[in-house]
C-alpha cells in the first residue's frame, strides 16, 4: 500500500505509531545535520523530519537529492513536533522517518505550488495541472462538488430525475452563435452543439417525466469576459403540470437551502421586483441590492433653466452618494471620466453637494439658484454630508450608463460586501425586444416562452407591449438563474414564430420536431436554468468564474494548456467534406 495515512489527519492521539505516507515535496529545509521536509496531498501537509543521530546515512543522503514536487512514500514513527505550528491540522506532529522511496522526480516547476504564487494567469493556466495542487485552486473545485451534491439531493427530494439529454444536436437560432461539428458519414452536414437542453426537456414533459434536472455542459460561441467562457455548466431544470409560483417555491427553496449552508442564516423570502421597475430604479435587469442608490428621475425640477443639456434630454436621473459631499474635484473628475469610457459612453457628469455645514455648491451653479438646488435635494432626500450625481441623454441609454457608475460607486466604497447574499427575483420582462438594424423582434428570453395569459391578447396588434412569463433569480448584482413558463400549444407556437419572423418553411426545418410533439399532447409546462459555474463563484464569494472551472479558457477562448483549438490534418479535412479558405 501506498499509504496508512493521508498527510491531514495525523495528530497527537497518534504520537508512537508506525505510518506509511505518500505526496509531493512542498519544502526543504536542510540544516546538514538535520532536514525537514513538509509532505502535502489533497488533504493537508505533514512534516518529515530526517535526523543524521536517529537516521542511517543513506537515508540521510538520500533526502538531500530530493526537490520540489518529487513524489514520494516515507514510513516511519510519528513523533511530537517540538517547534508546533497551530497553522495546520498537523502541526502537533512529525514523522520521523524510517524509509524513503522516490516515486517520481519532478523538474522545477514555473512557479511556485503555494497559495500566494509568483506565477501569472496566463502562466498558470498553461500549467493548470500545477496550480490544482495549490490550496486557493483545489479548495475552490472541493467547494464546486459539495455545491453540485447538495443540487442533486435538494433536486432528488423534490421528485426531479436526472435524465442526459444529447451533445450533437441540430443548429437552431437561441441568442449566440452555435459550436458546430461537422459529421463524416453527413457530408456537408453539421450538429450543433447545445446552448442549452432548452427542447430536449420539453420534451421530456411531452414524454412524462414530470420534473427533470440536469447538471448540463452547454457551449456559446460569443465574446468572452470574467463571468463567461464558451463551455459552461448549467443546472437545468423542468416541471409538467406548474405555473410561474410553483417553480419559483421550489428554486427559491433550492436557493436558501445553499445560503444556510453557507451563511448559518435563514434566508427569507425573497423580494420581487418588475423588470419595468428594476430598470426605472437601477438601471438594470440584475439590480444588486446590497447597497441602496436608488434612482431618482428630476425632469420636472430641471426643465426650462435654459441648461441646454438638461432641456435636451430625454431624461434626467441621478443618484445620492450618501457621505461623499467631501469628494474632491479630482475625485469627482475621475467618476466622469469613467463614465465617459467608450464602453460607457456617457458625455459627463453633474454634480450637486449638501455639505455639512448646509451649503449646497455644483457644477451648474450658473443655471440654477440655491432654492432651485434645494428642490433637488429635497426629492432625493438628501441630508448633509451627502453627494448627487445627475445624468441625461436618451432615456434607455442615461440609465445603463448611471446603473455602471452605480456599481462602481458600490465597489469603490466598499458596499458590495462579497460574503453578503442579497437574492430576488426578477419577474414581468418583455416577451419581445425590437432590434432596429434587422427590423424584426427577437424573443428577450427564448422563442418558447409564453406570455403573460392576461397579454396574450396583446401579440395581434401590439406584441411590443407583451410581458413574458419569464422571471430570472439574482443574487448580488448577478443573473444566477432565469427561466418562464413555456408555450404548449402548436397554435401560440406558431404565432411565435411568425413574430419572431420566421417564415413557415423555416420553422419546420428547425423546430418541426417539437411543434409534431404537440399534437400529442403536451402538458403546461415551466422550467429553469441555473448558470452553475457562476452560482458556486458568487456563493463563494466571488465573481470570476474561471477559477471555478476545472481546465478553463483564456479571453481567447483558447486552451493554453492543450493548444486547443488547432488545425487538423488534411485527411481528416478530406473525410468530412471541408476545405479550409485561405
């Protein structure tokens, strides 16, 4: 056997015993007469000791050659530490040992195996293998497992059955490009791969299984940033026979279920806001709670000041950094060139400040009087000492742009805590969104979501109009989850697709397959999709999901580790009917 003993559980209670041990060299420390090694596995590291008065010398030369990361087996008696360290689980004793065995040698590796490395991402990605071994990594992927069990046996209590659902499926159009696989023995023919299980589990509900769930690798190919990367994993899930309540009862179970795991808290129910309301008062569909900076909307105090700026504007809005009045002129500088970022886009910002000796000072002082201020003030409820940021333009756009610079505002003064939790659902969206450069609608969530029954009247002459079924969870800021109540029958499908500008040929060739299911009796059903790798980064406290993922992709989309993608050689080219354009 390789070993007794993992290298985290020995302790005091085995002072005397003989062990067999086996890891990777962390450190050596070589005083000549005496060497210490720490011994680490996955579970912990314990501290050998090799000693020229108790030890042979060929032992004793033998652990010279050792180097960082060699493998290794040691027997020998555990013994108390004199120098404890209370640091580790360990730390009471050591292994005197008796007998080494080099398994494997190891070159040095490109960076440290420590918690604070010296090695960069990119670096580190291109050994990911190395920088599994480290603490910070190994623990976040422990943490990925124990939230993926607690899923499946909430998810199996509740009568959900984990079913598979195909990778190599046919493209259909959901919202990002599909990852294609061209088939040999199809020339000319390609599957997709899936973004999500979206048809395969409403098909289930058609073929009875009632409540499904899956813990589901999906693939987009679009721009990727920290929260998202072209293979990601989902928590899929499907219900017959429920309305919009339902499914929320059971995922908002689901949800305080994980909290209280994590936090010791009992969780609440969650709120509820409108997206036509989350956009008014945040700006965004996924409003992080956590912090207040609620909009304010100052149209009917500054019109008609002769402020061309505000004249001009579709809206006026802002927000009360409450205790900032103090923010310098470099400070409030630095907010409107953020603000003004190309991926922003804002043309600056005004500024108006309660000061705590009740002074009230801005940046348009030219155009407006103190009692003009004062009015201002006065709506956002202001007190002294407390900062107003004001921006215009467009109506849609103003918000987005002062929803960002309330996030940063939120993270510069430390008010997104990331170990807080702040859940709600956001319900109510609009079933379709117009897109102005193609000159048609497309489905805000997906081409089978319903819409509201008291709206259904509503998609004859003003589908614009129509609010989806649809509801979305999110948690500090960030979209975890989104699903609806889907469509059941053929005829509302069909008016779908004719919405959505699908002509009659089109929607037979890509969903012909579901839209024959229906005639065969399908029940009402509702589902939800968890985004899995963002869910356990958030719980974790943290928003990179990359770090998550096991063997993750770079900005790229590139494996740095494998070199993936790569070119593939001319016959295989030549068996699956392609040629590459030069």
């Amino acid at each position: 056997m390789f070993r007794s003993n993992t290298n985290g559980e020995l302790s005091s209670k085995q002072i005397g015993q003989k062990v067999i041990l086996s890891g990777w060299v962390q450190t050596i420390r070589n005083k000549g007469f005496m060497i210490w090694i720490d011994l680490r596995d996955r579970y912990g590291i314990t501290q050998l000791v090799f000693d020229e008065e108790r030890s042979s010398k060929d032992l004793l030369e033998s652990a010279k050659k050792l180097g960082r990361e060699f493998v290794i087996q040691v027997e020998g008696e555990v013994i108390e530490r004199l120098s404890k360290n209370p640091n580790i689980s360990t730390g009471e004793i050591e292994i005197l040992v008796e007998k080494l065995t080099i398994l494997n040698e190891s070159l040095v590796p490109p960076f440290t195996i420590e918690d604070e490395t010296d090695g960069g991402e990119e670096l580190r990605m291109k050994y990911r293998y190395l920088d599994i071994r480290r603490n910070t990594v190994r623990e976040k992927l422990i943490f990925r497992h124990k939230i993926a069990q607690k899923v499946r046996n909430y998810l199996s209590d509740q009568n959900f059955i984990e079913v598979e659902t195909p990778v190599l499926i046919k493209s259909t159009p959901e919202g990002a490009r599909d990852f294609v696989v061209p088939s040999r023995m199809n020339p000319g023919q390609f599957y997709a791969l899936p973004q999500s299980p979206q048809t395969f589990k409403q098909l289930l509900m058609i073929g009875g299984m009632d409540r499904y769930f899956q813990i589901v690798k999906c693939f987009r190919d679009e721009d990727l940033r920290a929260d998202r990367q072209p293979e990601f994993t989902q928590i899929d899930c499907e219900m017959a026979f429920v309305e919009q309540e339902d499914v929320l009862e059971i995922f908002e179970g689901m949800t305080q279920s994980l909290l209280k795991d994590i936090t010791g808290k009992d969780f609440g129910k969650f709120p509820r806001m409108t997206f036509d309301d989350a956009m008014k008062t945040y700006g965004n569909d996924k409003p992080d709670i956590r912090f207040d900076m609620k909009f304010v909307e100052v149209n009917d105090l500054v019109k008609g000041k002769d402020f061309k700026i505000f004249d001009d504007a579709e809206l006026v809005v802002g927000i009360n950094v409450e205790n900032c009045a103090e923010y310098t002129r470099k400070q409030i500088d630095a907010l409107g060139d953020f603000v003004k970022r190309p991926q922003i886009g804002a043309s600056g910002l005004i500024w108006i400040k309660f000061q705590q000796d009740g002074i009230v000072t801005s940046s348009v002082n030219k155009f407006f009087n103190e009692e003009d201020l004062k009015k201002i003030i006065e709506k956002f409820g202001a007190k002294k000492g407390d900062l107003i940021l004001l921006m215009s333009g467009n109506e849609n756009k103003v918000r987005t742009q002062l929803s960002a610079l309330r996030m940063e505002l939120g993270n510069q003064l430390n008010l997104r805590n990331p170990k807080e939790f702040a859940p709600l659902w956001v319900v109510d969206f609009p079933l379709l969104e117009w897109d102005e450069e193609t000159e048609r609608f497309h489905a805000m969530h997906h081409p089978f979501t319903a819409p509201k029954p008291e709206d259904e009247h509503l998609l004859e002459n003003n589908p614009g109009k129509a609010r989806a079924n649809a509801y979305d969870l999110i948690i500090n800021g960030n979209e975890i989850g989104g699903g609806s109540v889907r469509i059941f029958n053929k005829d509302l499908q069909s008016k779908m697709f004719d919405l959505l500008g699908f002509t009659k040929e089109e929607a037979e060739a890509q969903f012909g397959f579901l839209m024959n299911a229906f005639k065969y009796g399908a029940p009402p059903h509702a589902g939800l999709a968890f985004g899995f790798d963002r869910l356990v980064a958030i719980l974790d406290g943290n928003e990179v999901i990359r770090d998550y993922i096991a063997f993750p992709k770079n900005n790229s989309g590139r494996d740095v580790m494998i070199d993936a993608p790569s070119k593939i050689v001319d016959l295989q080219l030549e068996e699956l009917a392609l040629k590459i354009k030069n």
